[in-house]
C-alpha cells in the first residue's frame, strides 16, 4: 500500500474511532453479529455502526 494510502487510512480511523483498536473491537463486534443475526439479536443501530466501518475501509482501500 502506498504511503499516502497507508496516511489517508490511518488518519481516517483516527478522525472516525480514536484508535486502530477501537475500530478493531467493532470490527470483531460485527463479525460476532454475522454469526449470529436474527431479528431482534442487535440493534439496527449497532449492525448499521458495523457496516459503516466495513464501508470505510473499503473506501480507504479503494482510494
């Protein structure tokens, strides 16, 4: 990955989450969600937090 990709990223997850961790908690809160979604097991809140980190890393890949 390019250094200005690696710098758009990284400062992406700082400006989004804080920290690579906590974006990293969330991400392994989704993959939790996908093993286990039935209606009513998270809220639509929750589920729409994870896809929105899933989006913004393609994003930043894709950038």
């Amino acid at each position: 990955m390019e250094n200005r990709q690696t710098e758009t990223i990284i400062g992406w997850i700082e400006d989004t989450y804080g920290s690579p961790e906590e974006l990293a908690k969330i991400l392994d809160y989704g993959i939790e969600m996908l093993f286990y979604l039935e209606e009513g097991s998270f809220e639509q809140k929750e589920v729409q937090n994870v896809v929105a980190a899933l989006r913004g890393i393609v994003v930043g890949l894709r950038g």
